[in-house]
C-alpha cells in the first residue's frame, strides 16, 4: 500500500454503536498530556477520526466542575468527535460517570483497563481489573445497560505475555456490550520498555466482530501500513508521536507536508492555548510534560529541553520559544526516544 492509498484507508467510515466516524485515525488517551489545550491544538490541524481525553477518575466524574477541573473539562465544539476516557474499580461509580458523560454530550466513554502505574492499580483500577475478568465484564455489562452512547474499552496484554489471554477478555468485552476496543499489546507492568507485540492486536481482533484499533509504537507512517497490514485492525490509536507531532493526523490523512516553521508555530500555539485554558504556574507546568516530546524532534533534543525546562513565567517560556526555534533547528526523521519513555 502506498501513502495515498493508505490515507484512503485511514478515511473510510467506521461506525462504532450507534454512530459513524469520519477516519481511522484516533488520539490515544494520556493523563496530562491529552487536555484541552493540546486538544484544541490537535483541533487545529485536524484529520483525526477521534480524541480521547486523559484519564478521569470515575469516582470523581459526577460531581466535577468542568469550569474549574484540570481534567474533566472541554470545548462545546468538540463533543461531537471527543470520548472522555474513565477509570474506575466498581461497576456502579463506571456506570455513573458514564452516564454523566453520555448527558454532557461526548461522542462516547472509554473504559481503562490498561493503566498499569501502581497508585491506580493500588485501587483496583486500570489494568489490575484484568487480574479479575468477571469483574472487569461486569463493569462493560453495566455501563452499556446505563448509557446508549458509543463505549470502547482500553485494555492491554494482561499480567502474562499470552494474546490467548488477551483475546479471550476481548471475547468477554464484547459479549458484555461494548462497541469497540483499543488494544495495546503490551504486558503490565512494561511501561513501555519493551516493544508492543503487535502479532496480538491480529489475535484479538480476529476473537471479536467490533472493531479493533491498534495501538503502540506507531511512529513513522511506514509504521501505521505495517500495523494495518499485519493484524488488519480497524484503526489506530496514536499516543506519544502526537504529542510530538500533532500535526501527524493531517499529514498521514490528508497527505500534508508542512514546513520548518511548524515547530517554532506549534510551540507558540501550544504555550497560547495553556494560557488561555490554565492559570500559572500550572500552565506552565503541562508545558514541561509536553516539553520532552516536542524537543525530541530535534538533533540538540537535551540542550533544547534544558533551556525550555529554565522557563520561569510563560512571558519568559514564550521568549526562549522564540529565541530557540524561530530558525529552525536542525530535525530527526522520527522522534530522539531517549527523551521520553
Ligand atoms: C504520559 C502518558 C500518559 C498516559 N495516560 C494514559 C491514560 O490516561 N489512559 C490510558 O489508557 N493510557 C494512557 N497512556 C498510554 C497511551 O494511551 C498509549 O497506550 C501508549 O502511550 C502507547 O501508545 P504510543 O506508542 O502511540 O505512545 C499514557 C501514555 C503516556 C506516555
């Protein structure tokens, strides 16, 4: 498949539930760097199917205000192509924070049962959910019995390297009525150390009739064919070479090039929305998590990184923006991944 026809693919419909996207192509759920300013940036250059927001904690969901919550919070605009992604231990606070999403007007819930970071698992959330798979099934059962929206569920591996395993909760997610899933071939713990096994994403999606996105490691757009080649999933789910690219949804849709001046562009832009949507210094703060993504595009990523990490005010953020990338940098063809895990 060459790049046009691969863009053709990437923007054929899929419905999911009751509805249809418009592409393939989707923004993969991260806690701290999916919020709404980056979400809007994303917004901006388009060609996404959808966006996932970082993860919400169910329990909290009901009762949050969007005005002044750092996580559970959007633009009216992009409800129609944005799934709020929550997790949660107990059927019931899932299925609550589902249905508040559903009235909020979300284009659907995902589920995590992918989150393998100790003080989530600790809870009896994200991916310690797939140690107990009645329990897990039973938290898809009842969401999908309390909304009518799309539900997708995010899940990895499991605690063993074994896509049987994997293909058999697949098995059990679907029966349980969920309407699409996002696989991560990994096993848990592994917080990305080792590489996806992708041959698993063809298992699961081969044990489900729902459609299956693929996810992990998709860096370059040679990366996305061989992924859609190799296991024929319905779509793929793009993480960290979003953040360090958002313009990539554009660009592997759409066939865009964009030139040099898009980096020192976008890391305005991305300081520009921080201000607008977050007070200091936690605007400041979501731009040094996004900070090592967006350096690891560059030969001196290090260098760069210092000098941004130095910012002390946004004004003083914005002038080394300035001072660093209003000449271009020379650039790597894909991401320095020493910057970032
Ligand atoms: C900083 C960070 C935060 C993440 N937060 C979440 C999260 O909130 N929910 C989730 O399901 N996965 C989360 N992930 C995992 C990603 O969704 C994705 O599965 C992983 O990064 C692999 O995809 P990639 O290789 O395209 O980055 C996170 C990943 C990163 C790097």
């Amino acid at each position: 498949m060459d790049a046009l026809g691969f863009a053709r693919y990437l923007n054929t419909p899929l419905p999911i539930g009751n509805k249809i996207i418009s592409g393939r192509m989707v923004l993969a759920p991260m806690a701290g760097l999916g919020h709404i300013a980056f979400r809007e940036l994303v917004a901006e250059f388009g060609g996404f199917g959808l966006l996932f927001t970082g993860m919400c904690s169910a329990k909290a969901v009901p009762h949050e205000n969007p005005s002044i919550s750092p996580v559970f919070c959007w633009r009216r605009q992009e409800l129609p192509y944005t799934v709020c992604q929550i997790f949660g231990a107990t059927p019931d606070t899932m299925a609550q924070a589902a249905r508040r999403i559903e009235q909020e007007g979300f284009f659907g819930v995902d589920l995590n049962f992918g989150c393998s970071v100790a003080a989530i698992c600790k809870k009896g959330c994200g991916a310690v959910l797939l140690k107990t798979p009645d329990r897990a099934a039973e938290i898809v059962a009842m969401v999908r019995a309390a909304v009518s929206f799309p539900v997708f569920v995010k899940f990895r591996m499991g605690w063993s390297d074994d896509a049987a395993f994997a293909a058999d909760m697949a098995k059990r997610f679907e029966a349980a009525g969920a309407d699409a899933l996002v696989f991560h071939p990994r096993v848990a713990p592994d917080r990305r150390t080792r590489p996806p096994k992708w041959d698993a994403i063809s298992r699961v999606k081969e044990a489900v009739t729902i459609p299956v996105f693929g996810n992990g490691n998709l860096f370059a757009i040679q990366d996305g064919m061989q992924m859609t080649a190799q296991t024929g999933c319905h779509g793929l789910s793009l993480g960290r070479m979003a953040v360090a690219r958002p313009w990539i949804f554009a660009q592997w849709t759409r066939g865009k090039s964009f030139d040099p001046g898009i980096y020192h562009a976008t890391a305005l832009r991305m300081a520009s929305l921080l201000e607008h949507h977050y007070d200091m210094p936690f605007n400041l703060k979501l731009f040094k998590k996004y900070a090592p993504y967006f350096c690891a595009n560059f030969k001196f990523s290090h260098f760069l990184l210092k000098q941004l990490n130095q910012a002390k005010s946004m004004e003083d953020l914005k002038k080394t923006i300035h001072k660093l990338f209003a000449s271009c940098p020379e650039t790597l063809s894909t991401p320095n991944r020493n910057l970032f895990l």
